[in-house]
C-alpha cells in the first residue's frame, strides 16, 4: 500500500467520522425539536410491567379502577372524597388540603363494599422529578380502566400528555375542571360584588352578578379547553365543571342548587363503567339508582 492509499484511506475514514458525527447531531436535534413540540417517545411496558403495575394498584378483574390525576392541590383528593360521599374530614377520607398532600398513588374503595368501583388518587405529575410520560409509565398509569384528568387553574402541557397517553393505551379519558364555586366568587368579586347582604336590597343584584360570573366562567372554561386540545391536535372533548360540595351533595342524594355539570359527570362516569361491563361480557355492575344510597336523579 503507497502513500498516497494511505492518505486516500485516512480520508475515508475521516469522512465516514464526520459523517457519523453529523448523523449523531441531526438525530439529538430532532430529540431536541420532539421534546420541544412535547413529541413523546413510545414507550410500550413489558408484559412483566403491565402485571406489576396491576398488583401494585391491587388491580381486581370484577372492579373498575378509577384514577383522578392533576396538578398538585387541584382537588384531587377531595373529589375522590366527594365521589364516595365523604366531606373531607370525615373518617376514611383522604387527607386534603397540605400542599403535596397525596405522593403516593392511594386507594379507596367505596365504603359500601357491594360497590365495584374503586377510586385512585394519583401524586400530580408536578410534585415529582420526572417528565411527563415517565410520569404516565412511572406510575403504571396504562392499567386503570379510566382516568379523570382534574385542573383548577390552567389546563396544562402535562394535562395534555396524560389524555395523549391514554389515548395510546385506549383508556377513556374524563377532563374536569375543579372548584368552580371559587372560580365563580372570583369573577364577582372582579365585577364588583362586595361579598355581602345575601338578603336586602342588594340582594337581586347579587344573583344577577353571580349568574353573569357563572356564564363567563363556564364559557370561558369550555373555550380554553377547547383551543389548549386544539393546538396539541388533539381531538374536542367535553370538559365537566364542578365543585367538591355540590358533587358530594349530588352524591349524597341532597339535590344542591347551583350545580353546573356534577349530575352529568357522575352519571358518565357510571355509565363508563357499565359500559366496560357490558363490553366484557363478565356480569354487569348495579343499576345507576343502587350505586349510590339514594340513587341518582338526572335533571
Ligand atoms: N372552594 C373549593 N375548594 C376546593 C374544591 N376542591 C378542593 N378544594 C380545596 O383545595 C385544597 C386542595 O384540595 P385537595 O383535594 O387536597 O387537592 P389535591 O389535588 O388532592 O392536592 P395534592 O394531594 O396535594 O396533590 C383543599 O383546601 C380543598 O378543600 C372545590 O371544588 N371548591
Ligand atoms: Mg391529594
């Protein structure tokens, strides 16, 4: 072999060198680019996952596992509370209220055991190091049979990637959006409302302000859903509004006033059920009116 080989075959391997070194750039910028545009990487869990994960959550054939996820003091855990038809300081409830209340998944049957629903409350992805689908994986989020994704304030990248997720593994997806009644004394009082005389003069002109604040609120929150879904083309879902205290006394068979979607979202939410029963043929779960004491009375 000459010289002149020699140098042809250093260049040779210099170029291939280069060339790999460009592939290896182009590959981490299109990682970069994915990331940035919240792309995910697939990861599909192993079959071995997939029955770890089930014996984790204490995964029951003859039951439906609810999972409420969101960020961190959205009311997750009241919700649950609420759903099972305890105020949040009853005993039995979970715990609410303490910033990063929940950080571990817990699990919560409903206190009449002939009940085959089963209520998970799962930490908000916020609350721990990890990113959004490592979240999705990391807590085996893939075995629940349906998944409620709650915000308070803003509907959220992470909020996104949990529906887009679920998605990919075909779990029926619920988005709620969390103390309404909050978010509706707000608005009133950015319109003026002094928060007092409920009775006298002022009174008439407190129920018009509450009805012009709850309006703006819903509308407000159906539209934001809707453009936040649209952007990550994802498709339009309903998005339902509630607050913790009517959904209990909903719940509880005490018929509340003001209630904007809580009848609706617990009537879906058991009828999810009796679908996926239905669909897989092992029994059927109670009719809507025995779920729970007093039954359901749909407006
Ligand atoms: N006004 C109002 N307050 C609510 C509602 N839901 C929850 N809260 C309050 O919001 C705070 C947080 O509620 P939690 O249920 O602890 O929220 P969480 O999502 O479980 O919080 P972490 O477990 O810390 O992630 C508590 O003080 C609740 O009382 C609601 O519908 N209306
Ligand atoms: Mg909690």
């Amino acid at each position: 072999m000459g010289n002149w080989t020699a140098q042809e075959a250093a260049n040779a391997w210099k170029k291939a060198a280069e060339e790999e070194v460009k592939m290896a750039i182009a590959a981490k910028e299109e990682a970069e680019r994915q990331l940035k545009h919240g792309i995910q990487p697939v990861v599909t869990p192993t079959y071995q996952e997939v029955l770890a994960a089930k014996q984790r959550v204490q995964y029951r054939e003859d039951l439906f596992h609810f999972a409420v996820a969101g960020v961190a003091g959205g009311g997750k855990s009241s919700l649950i509370n609420a759903f099972r038809g305890l105020h949040n300081k009853d005993i039995g409830s979970a715990a609410t209220g303490i910033p990063d209340t929940t950080l571990t998944m817990a699990r919560y049957g409903n206190p009449n055991a002939e009940y085959p629903y089963v209520w998970y409350d799962i930490p908000g992805a916020g609350t721990l190091k990890i990113s959004d689908w490592q979240y999705f994986n990391a807590q085996g989020l893939y075995v629940f049979d349906c998944i409620i994704v709650l915000f308070d304030n803003r509907f959220t990248m992470t909020d996104i990637a949990i529906l887009t997720n679920c998605r990919r593994f075909k779990i029926p997806t619920y988005i709620v959006r969390s103390k309404a009644d909050q978010h509706i004394r707000n608005i009133m009082e950015d319109m003026g409302s002094d928060n007092e005389d409920d009775e006298g003069v002022g009174a008439d002109q407190e129920k018009k302000l509450y009805q012009a604040a709850r309006q703006q609120f819903i509308q407000q929150t159906r539209q934001s859903v809707k453009d936040n879904l649209g952007n990550a083309n994802m498709p339009d879902q309903r998005v339902y509004i509630v607050s913790n205290r009517l959904m209990l006394g909903v719940v509880r068979d005490k018929r509340p006033e003001k209630v904007i979607d809580e009848i609706e979202l617990l009537n879906d939410l058991i009828g999810e059920a009796q679908t996926r029963r239905a669909r897989s043929d092992t029994g059927s779960f109670p009719p809507l009116v025995r779920v729970w004491r007093g039954g359901l009375r749909v407006r």
